[in-house]
C-alpha cells in the first residue's frame, strides 16, 4: 500500500479544512512548495495535491504553485482540483505532473472523450456523503450514488479511483472502513485509493489489511499523529 502525503493549496497556502468547509481551516505552511519538498526528503513516493481554490471556483486557481511542485521534485505528484478541460489538463502534464484527478466533470456529457484521451494520465476523485457523489468543491451533493460513479468512471477506462468519505474527512476519527470495504468487493479491477478520517497508524494498518492499493493522509500528518517517515518505511 503507497502512503501519499497531501497537500492541499488556498490562497497560495497549504491548509486543512475539516469536511472541506472553507469556513473551517487550518494553515500549515506558507509555502506548498517547501512542504512538498519535506515529504519527498522523508522518503515519499507520490504527493497528492489538490487546488482548493480551483474545487471551489471551477477552474485550475493555484497552477503555477502545482507547477512549481511539479519542476521542483525528483518524485511524482498527482493533482485535481477545477480541472474541468483538456486545456487544463494539457498544462499540468507538460508541467510534468504525473496523473491527473479528475472529479467533477466526469459526471458531465462528454467527459468520456476527455478521458480517453489521456489513458495513461487520468485517475477518478469520488468524494461522497452518505453514499451519494458530491461535486463542485463539496459545495453540491448529486443523485448519483458511489457505485453508480465507479461503475461510469470504470465504462470509460478508468482503473485507478480515489475515493473521500467526506463525513470523516479531516475529522481524525477514522475511515470509513465499510465503505472501502464495499467498494474492493464490488469493483475488484479498480485500483483503489483511500482518503478521509485516517488519524494513525493502526488506521494505515486497518486499510493495508483490506487491500486498498493506497492511502491519501493529511491533518493526522500535520498535527503529528503520524509519523511519515515510519509510514512510509512500513508501507514500502
């Protein structure tokens, strides 16, 4: 199982939000960059970041920061966030960000053609509430249930999927086991990665155990629940 260490960027910072409640942050760093580079010299493999700005507005906000991240590291970076055209989608792969996450435009027309054209690029960022697909930065909840998104991202070619449960993001209260339970037995082609709720090591354990192919980590990073360096030791 990868541990890939996040960062999420507003207003040029990284930050946390709890449930992703831009009315509830908390600012880690000034500096995206610096802090990217700290996890990659504690040995990660992959850095999730994630343009917060850009969720909320519908269009990349932060780039040039993702960008710089992207130039700057020996290691690959995954990003999403407002990342709704192949326009945007082309600048971050020649800024060499190795996979694209792409969320909300996969449940709008057309979106297939987009994702075929990048077979290699794409992963799928499924964030739900109560089993139903949020979108737009969290700000609007859909009718389309979880598996009724997998099921459309997987038609398009999609393997790779990262799933939040919204309901323990950002809450260090756990993951939502059951839920990616559900998800491996259901759709065991996809490649799944975790996030939301993961608090401590005994949690990365729980998600190793399942089988989920990663685990996305964040506020229990930065308020020193977990040790990043033994995680990713551990979690080779």
């Amino acid at each position: 199982m990868l541990v890939i260490p996040a960062i999420d960027i507003r207003g040029g910072k990284c930050v946390r939000l709890l449930q992703g409640d831009p009315e509830r942050e908390t600012v880690y760093s000034s500096s995206p960059l610096d802090m990217a580079k700290r996890f990659e010299d504690m040995g990660a493999r992959l850095i999730h970041v994630v343009d917060l700005d850009g969720a909320f507005e519908g269009r990349p906000v932060n780039n040039a920061i993702i960008a710089a991240i992207a130039a700057s590291l020996s290691i690959p970076i995954e990003t999403g966030g407002g990342i709704r055209n192949r326009e945007a989608v082309d600048f971050y792969l020649q800024a060499g960000v190795k996979r694209i996450v792409l969320g909300s435009v996969l449940l709008e027309e057309g979106a297939e053609n987009l994702v075929r054209s990048y077979p290699e690029n794409i992963a799928a960022g499924i964030d739900a509430k109560d089993g139903l697909v949020a979108v737009r930065g969290w700000k609007d909840v859909s009718s389309l249930s979880t598996d009724q998104a997998i099921k459309r991202v997987i038609d398009f070619g999609i393997t790779d999927v990262i799933h939040t449960d919204i309901s323990t993001d950002g809450m260090l209260s756990g993951p939502n086991l059951g839920v990616f339970r559900h998800i491996l037995a259901s759709f065991p082609a996809v490649n799944l990665i975790a996030s939301g709720g993961i608090s401590s090591m005994s949690d990365l354990d729980a998600l190793s155990a399942l089988g989920v192919n990663g685990a996305i980590t964040g506020k229990a990073v930065y308020d020193g629940r977990i040790d990043l360096a033994e995680a990713f030791k551990k979690f080779a």
